[in-house]
C-alpha cells in the first residue's frame, strides 16, 4: 500500500471514530487539519462541537485577515473571533 493511500485510510478511520464520539480521534483530527491549514476539515470538526477545531481556525482566520471567516465563527458564538473583530475595527 502506497503512503498517500495509508493516510488515506487512517483519516477515514480517524473520521468514523471522531463521528462516534471518540475524543481521541476527534484531537488527532483537529491537529492534522491544523497542521495542513484544512479549513473544511476544521469547520467541520468546529460545526460538530470541537472548540479547539474554533480555536485554529480564528488563529488562521485572524492571520489571514479573513473578516468573513472571524464574523461567521462569532456568529456562532466564538467570543475570541467577535474580540478580534473588534479589534481589527478600533
């Protein structure tokens, strides 16, 4: 098995242990989408409860200056994204 196809397969196996509630996999998940700046990936896991998926993506967020992306996550209640707002307009 070549190597793109076994990490394939272990983001597969991460993904339906994350979607049971496995904490673990959930943490692993959230820190391979971080590490490859996988937004879909992280906003999925933020969508799903993860606050730390939230967390890196206003770090990214914040980085880029996406104003769109920090007022979507404080729409959704992220306060971090809401005072970065603010801070980015003072």
């Amino acid at each position: 098995m070549s190597e793109p196809d076994s990490t394939s397969s272990e983001l597969v196996e991460l993904r339906e242990r994350a979607a049971r509630g496995d904490q673990d996999a959930i943490d692993q998940l959230v820190e391979l989408a971080g590490s490859r700046n996988d937004l879909g990936e992280l906003r999925s896991l933020a969508d799903a409860g993860s606050s730390d998926a939230v967390d890196i993506l206003v770090e990214l967020a914040s980085e880029r200056g996406d104003r769109d992306e920090l007022q979507r996550l404080a729409t959704a209640g992220s306060q971090d994204a809401a005072d970065i707002l603010e801070e980015m307009d003072s």
